[in-house]
C-alpha cells in the first residue's frame, strides 16, 4: 500500500482471509495507532474498521484511553467515521485523537494567566543555567510565561525528573505558570514518517503540524502572543524549527523572540559530562537545584539513559 515500516511495532493485527492470505494489518505504538493498510479488494467492506477496533480494544487493555494517529489528509473522512478527530493538518498530513473533547479538556485544565502572555515549550534535559537564564529574560518582556516541559519520555532524564528540575530552578520567578504538555506537543519521536514518500519532507511536516497546532489552538486559548526561544548555534535541526516558528507562527498572531543563549552551556554537555562521570564540572552548568537533583538520584541508583540518542527537535 505504499507505506515504509520504520520500527516501533509494539502490537500488530493482522487481518486475513480463509485461505491465511493476509489482507490488511494495523499496529500499536505506544498511544499512536499506525501501519493500518487494507487490501483494495476489501476496501469499502470493514477491513479497516475491523482493524482499528482490534488496536483500541488492545490499547483499552494496557490501559491507553487517549489514543492518536497520523495519516494522510484524504483518509482524514474513514478515520473520521471510526471516532477519530482532527487535532491539526499540514503537509499533506493529519493529526487525529479518538475524543471529540480530548484537547479542550486538557486546554481547560491549564491554569490562566493575564496580561500579555508568552510562552517557552522546554525539553530541560536536563534544566541548565541556560534554561535558567531564557525563563528569567521571557518573564521579565510579559506579564504571564507560560512554560510547558515536554512529557513525552523519550529522554535520557524522565520526564518526571525534567519537570522537578523546571518548577524548582524557576521558584523565583514569580510570574511563571509551568504546565505539562501532554499529548499535544509533537515531537519527532512521536511523529511517523512511513506514510510520507518523501523522507527528507517528513520533518518539515512535523513542524508545521506541531506549530499549527500550538499556533490555531493552544495559543488562543490561554492568550499568549509572544513565544520565546534560544539562539541555536550548533544543532542544524533545533535551528531549522526556530526558523520555522518565525515564518509560521507570526500567521497565528504570535510574535517569535530569540534570546541569546550563555556561551559555553548546554543540556547536550551536561549529559556528555554525567556520562564521562564529570560530577563535579556540571555544577558550572546547572542550578544549584538541578545538581541536587541528579546527585540525589545518582546516588539513590535512579536510572538514567545516559548515551543514548538524545533528542533535537527544537525542544531542547
């Protein structure tokens, strides 16, 4: 059917004929439901509903009640009859959830701000002097930052240790509202490509979802106007999505403000230096909150992830 397998089938149905000849196939991955093809002999006929009902069932189980997917726009119609709902589209893509209300619970959930509103969207891994010094220059341009800390785990540091680290290195700054992102920030880790044929447009795509998203509803519904960022020097990807947000967000209303990042410091560094087993030269880099933290967990034998792939998703 036209599709690339790329890994990450944790749970897969297969759909088959009485003589065993398979006919369509679908899988779970994580909360995302993907590789869902049919045979065009039996499209029109259920196969697809069959297969989708086969992945929520088995989702409803592990006990993942909010479930997503990505597909191209013009099956946006079939997912839509099998009570999925579009959360954004771009590219030739469509981001879609299984609840009608699923981002507007989550939007009513977050905690209001006044005045003229900004926000940072942070990865933290993990919080830096860096993240420091951006959080304390946005708070100072508006009257509410809101600060959303990624919780996708697709992190060397949980995300529950990321969050700790953010709300406790940004006390001090009074005017700072920190919330989860939930599922509504997407991430290349969570962002499927094996439906777009060209790969080197499937980043492209992500970001524009991600930013039409944060830029159409997030945004609007706390009243933030200004999003704040870091200068990127070294990583060609993070750079690539800043420049993105200039050109797509202000679309949205939303002013895009770099700050310029303190020289030398970097989350990238910091995990270079935990895993050299370098304790003592991360404390020029972080909060004094940050390294109790990892010296806490360290040695307490919370596990960390140290070397494998971070990520860049101009989230960091």
């Amino acid at each position: 059917m036209g599709l690339r397998y790329e890994g990450g089938a944790e749970h897969s149905v297969f759909l088959t004929d009485d003589e065993g000849e398979m006919l369509g196939t679908g899988s779970l991955c994580g909360s995302v439901l993907k590789y869902i093809a049919v045979d065009e002999s039996l499209q029109g006929e259920g196969g697809a509903a069959a297969i989708v009902s086969r992945l929520v069932s088995r989702a409803y189980l592990l006990g993942r009640k909010k479930l997503f997917l990505f597909t191209k726009a013009q099956n946006e119609y079939m997912f839509r009859s099998l009570g999925f709902f579009p959360l954004a589209e771009a590219g030739g893509a469509v981001y879609m959830e299984n609840s009608r209300r699923g981002l507007a619970g989550y939007l009513d959930s977050l905690e209001k701000g006044e005045g003229v509103q900004g926000a940072v969207v942070v990865n933290c891994n993990p919080f830096t002097l860096g993240h420091k010094y951006l959080m304390e220059t946005a708070a100072e341009l508006v009257d509410t930052l809101h600060v959303f800390v990624v919780s996708e785990d697709a992190s060397e540091f949980p995300f529950k240790t990321r969050f700790e680290m953010v709300k406790k290195g940004t006390a001090h700054i009074k005017n700072l509202i920190l919330h989860e992102s939930g599922d509504y920030m997407i991430s290349h880790a969570t962002f499927p490509t094996y439906f777009i044929k060209d790969e080197a447009k499937a980043k492209d795509v992500n970001v524009e979802l991600d930013l039409t998203l944060f830029g159409k509803r997030i945004a609007p519904a706390l009243g933030i106007t200004k999003r704040f960022v870091g200068t990127e020097p070294y990583c060609a990807v993070t750079n690539a999505y800043n420049e993105a947000m200039k050109r797509m967000l202000p679309k949205f209303g939303i002013e895009v403000i770099e700050i310029e990042r303190k020289e030398g410091i970097s989350a990238s560094r910091v995990r270079e230096l935990l895993k050299n087993g370098d304790i003592e030269s991360i404390k020029t880099l972080v909060p004094r909150s940050t390294y109790d933290i990892i010296e806490r967990d360290l040695i307490s034998g919370a596990a960390f992830a140290y070397g494998s792939a971070a990520r860049t998703d101009g989230s960091i």
